[in-house]
C-alpha cells in the first residue's frame, strides 16, 4: 500500500497564499493545488493519511465534522 502523509499547512496553503486570500470566505486551502494532489493519487494509487493538526476538525462521518472539517 502506497501511502502519502500530508500535512496540509505548507502543502495545500502556504505564507504567499494566506496574504491574498480572501478573509470574507473560509479559503483556508489553496485550491489550485488539489488537482497537484488529485494527480498524484490517481498515478500512484495512494491512499492520503493526514499528518496535520487538520485532522482533529475531520471525520469521515461529515455529522462529527466541524465547519473547518466540512470544507
């Protein structure tokens, strides 16, 4: 099993994005960066455990999801 460990924070957001982001709306991840990430699962057929402090607002269950988890 090939198994990619993200950490989000520097990965799918960085210090440049979090300065032009806008702050109105919940974009906490750079979105141009999922299909970078899409790529790479579907070429290599890994499965993604996240390393990052992210994970405390996820859960596959969407109900036991924060709001930061929903997005």
């Amino acid at each position: 099993m090939k198994v990619i460990f993200l950490d989000i924070d520097g990965v799918l957001n960085s210090r440049a994005y979090d300065r032009k982001r806008n702050r109105n709306e919940q974009t906490d991840i750079d979105e141009t960066r999922l299909p970078l990430v899409k790529e790479i699962i579907e070429r290599t057929g890994a499965e993604i455990v996240l390393s990052s402090t992210w994970r405390e607002h996820w859960s596959q269950d969407i109900s036991k999801c924060d709001s930061d988890g929903e997005y």
